[in-house]
C-alpha cells in the first residue's frame, strides 16, 4: 500500500524531448520574446537547459529541481493571457505533483500570482542605469571614480562587439576566459546566463570586452536586449520572488 500511495503522489519525471523538439520549442520562444518579452529577463527564457510549457500565445520557461518546478522569467506573452497563462502551467505542474516558485518575478505579475494563492518574498530592487546621463562626478561617486581612474591609467580599455558576428581568434580567447571563472565546464546561474556564447542565433545582444595593457582581453560582459528599458540587461540581482511553498 505505501509502495501504491508513493507511485501516485511522488513528482513524476519530465519526458526528454528529442533534439529536434528542443529546436522546435526553441524556435517557438525565440518568436514570443522578440514579440512580448522585452523586461530586463526575458531573453533568459531562451536558456538551452530549461524546459518551456506553451499555451495560448505565451511561454512558461521552468526548470524542475529537486522536485521543485522552478519559473523564470515570468511568463512571457500579450498581457490579456497572462492569467490563463499561469493557471495552465501550474496545473500541467500539478499533474506531474511539482511544486512551483517563481525567481526574479517582475512585481506587475504580483495580482497574478497572489490570485493563485502564492506569496510574496521580497529581495531587492533591479538597479537601471541612463548611460546618457550617468556621470562620476560628485562626492557620492568618489570610490567608483577612484577605481575607473585606477583602471584606466593601469592600461584598460572597453570595447563592444556583437556577439553573433565576433572573428573566431577573439571567440577562441573569450571561451578560454570564461573557463577561469567557474568550476567544471557548465555554465551556472539558472536564470542570469544563457548556456552559451556568441551563437549567430542570438541577435540583438551586446558584448562588452575589457582589453588589458597588453592589447588582450582580459574578461567581458554578455548583455541581452532589454526593449522595455530601451536597452540592455545584465544579469541583475533578483526583485522578487513569489512562492506557493511559503505560508
């Protein structure tokens, strides 16, 4: 009996779509995003390794973990669909017995999410930067001027590329960077990479290279299109996160 009781309640494992599906959904995301997914996540849907549940005219990107159905961004789509969106996804999730969370939840959708009897935990704020009026003058600014003065006189420059068209000797150096700085060859984070570099498939994004004294990249910055702010995004610290698990 409790072999029965552990077969019906346990989460069920998700079925693996074959390459193919992957770049049938893929194609299916790419399409919604460059239509409705315009905030400073959005573009984070398009992560290789997460899952993606459509309905209507949006897409739910998810990862399961440990049982968990993880959401993030929020579902993207024409705001007249976002209930029906959610109330669909979350019973596809209850189907397979998952608990969902959303992570870096936008606060717009917090109506949505509360009316599905989810709860709030807040964690911060995005920080969004006008580059056209941003200055390092003033006394708040003191440290941050200190350290681009450091930088610049050590020999560092900037400059920026688009990523999807970059010289194969430059992709070469970057991929090679990218391995300093994490452990084992994935790429981490869940929701604020996207898996993979420079691919042609990605347009709209922006790169920024910090070249050292010697002329050589010394690391870099991937950014994706963020139409809403009429700019870019890099990964931000997340502004909210909404729960059913949290009572």
């Amino acid at each position: 009996m409790l072999i029965v009781g552990w077969l019906l309640l346990s989460p069920r494992l998700r079925r693996t779509p074959s390459p193919a599906d992957r770049r049938s959904d893929l194609a299916q995301a790419r399409q919604i995003v460059a239509e409705h997914g315009g905030d400073t996540l959005g573009y984070f849907a398009l992560r290789d390794d997460k899952s993606r549940f459509f309905t209507g005219d949006c897409v739910v990107a998810y990862d399961v973990r440990d049982g968990v159905c993880l959401v993030s961004p929020d579902p993207i789509g024409p705001p007249d669909q976002h209930a029906l969106a959610w109330a669909q996804s979350t019973a596809f999730a209850d189907r397979h017995g998952w608990p969902v969370t959303v992570v870096g939840a936008a606060e717009s959708w917090l109506p949505v999410y509360q009316a599905a009897g989810m709860h709030p935990v807040y964690l911060g704020d995005e920080a969004i930067v006008d580059c056209a009026s941003f200055s390092l003058e003033g006394r708040s600014m003191k440290s941050l001027r200190g350290a681009y003065n450091r930088v610049r006189k050590a020999g560092y420059t900037v400059r920026f590329h688009d990523p999807a068209t970059l010289p194969a000797d430059l992709k070469g150096e970057l991929r090679f960077l990218a391995t300093q700085s994490r452990q084992g060859g994935a790429e981490r984070g869940f929701s604020m990479t996207l898996s993979r570099l420079f691919e042609p498939t990605d347009t709209g994004l922006l790169l920024a290279v910090a070249y050292g004294p010697d002329g050589r990249p010394a690391g870099f910055c991937h950014w994706i299109p963020a139409a809403d702010i009429a700019g870019w995004s890099e990964p931000p610290p997340l502004s909210w996160s909404f729960s059913n698990m949290i009572d």
